[in-house]
C-alpha cells in the first residue's frame, strides 16, 4: 500500500454540510474505504487548506480516482501528495 495526503479546501456546500451534519465527516471516511483507501489519520486545519488526511490506498490510480470522486460532488477540491520514504528516495550507500 502506498501512503498520500489530501489536503481539502471545503467549497461553501462543503461548509454548510459539516456545520449542520458533522457525522457527514465519518460518513466520508467510509466512502474512501469504499473506493479503495482508508484513512490513517485526519486533522482539521487553519489556514489555505480546512482538512488534511493522511490516506493509505494501493496505487496512485486508486488516489487519483478517490480525489476525482470526492471532488465532483462539489463539497470540496483536493490537493493530492505522495508520501515516500526518504530511505527509498536516498538509499543510503552499502559499506
């Protein structure tokens, strides 16, 4: 499994959803396992971004087409990150 954060900014609907329906959050979680992921972790935020996800799925296909799915419902865009291990990006040299 790889490992990617989505990092969410909630459209005004996305906003109206939560403030009247916060389960409406669990009920996204569920639909991620749904689709192929599962959320490892999960932060509401200050700033640019309202919620960050740390989500395992198996491939950049499946996080690819969990974000077009979620964001087409109009309650929030994503920016998607890959997660890599430094020790797989730098090996570290044999001695």
């Amino acid at each position: 499994m790889m490992t990617f954060i989505f990092l969410a900014t909630l459209s005004p609907q996305g906003l109206q959803t939560l403030r009247f329906t916060p389960e409406r959050l669990l009920e996204v979680n569920r639909e991620v396992e749904d689709l192929g992921g599962r959320v490892l972790h999960q932060w509401a935020l200050l700033g640019y971004y309202d919620f960050m996800s740390v989500i395992e799925a198996p491939d950049e296909r499946v996080a690819a087409a969990m974000a077009m799915e979620l964001s087409a419902r109009g309650s929030a865009t994503f920016d998607t990150l890959t997660v890599m291990d430094p020790d797989e990006v730098f090996p570290q040299p044999a001695e």
